[in-house]
C-alpha cells in the first residue's frame, strides 16, 4: 500500500510486507524546477485552480503506484475531501488512523514488539 497525503505538501509511506517505510516523495523533481509537492499540495491547488489540480494529483498518484508496484493507494489528508470520486485502486484515507499510526511510531520499542507492523 502506498500512502500519499495531500495536505500543505505531499506525505508518503509505504506500507510492504508488514513493514512501514517513510517516504519523501515531496521533494521528487517537477517541471521547470519545481517538486512535486508544489503541484499537489496547497500551493498547486492555489497555482492550478481545483479542475487543473485534480487532473494533476490524479496523473501523479496513476504513476507513483506504478512506479512503487503497489497494489492500491490510500489518499489522505486535509486536501483529499476535495474528491467526490477516487480513481480505481485508490482509497480515500480517515484523519483517526493518521492519527494512530503517528502514535505508533513514537512508541518504545518494548511497546512496538507488540505491534503487528515494523517500523524502519
């Protein structure tokens, strides 16, 4: 599963065999010297307008689960209501568990033992 907020840039994880790795996709080269969190976080939306946008964030995301070969994609944060429809194969991400998988990074590492997922 790869993970892509869209917020004020661009989170990402992913999420492999059981195993979360972070990811700093915000800072992939864009166009003309930009990155990609530029285009699909909050300056994009101000730059492109909500159709242009949309189109964008739709492109990138289509290429971004290729590349990673993941089997779907949760699409989070604040930006993501401004969806009524998600392309196939990809799902819309609830605040509640950002929110616990946060808390679950923090944790010690007795505690993470207990843990279904590994944290690298």
């Amino acid at each position: 599963m790869l993970f892509l907020g869209l917020g004020t840039g661009l989170g990402s994880a992913l999420v492999w065999d059981k195993t979360l790795m972070s990811l700093e996709l915000g800072d992939l080269p864009y166009p003309d010297s930009h990155i990609i969190e530029n285009y699909l976080g909050v300056p994009g939306f101000a730059l492109l307008g909500e159709k242009k946008w949309k189109r964008e964030v739709t492109y990138a995301v289509a290429q971004l689960k290729r590349s990673f070969i993941a089997d779907y994609v949760v699409l989070g944060g604040g930006n993501v209501r401004r969806f009524g429809k998600l392309p196939e194969g990809v799902e819309q991400g609830q605040n509640e568990n950002a929110f616990l998988g946060g808390i679950r990074l923090w944790e010690t590492k007795r505690q993470s033992r207990e843990l279904k997922w590994r944290v690298i």
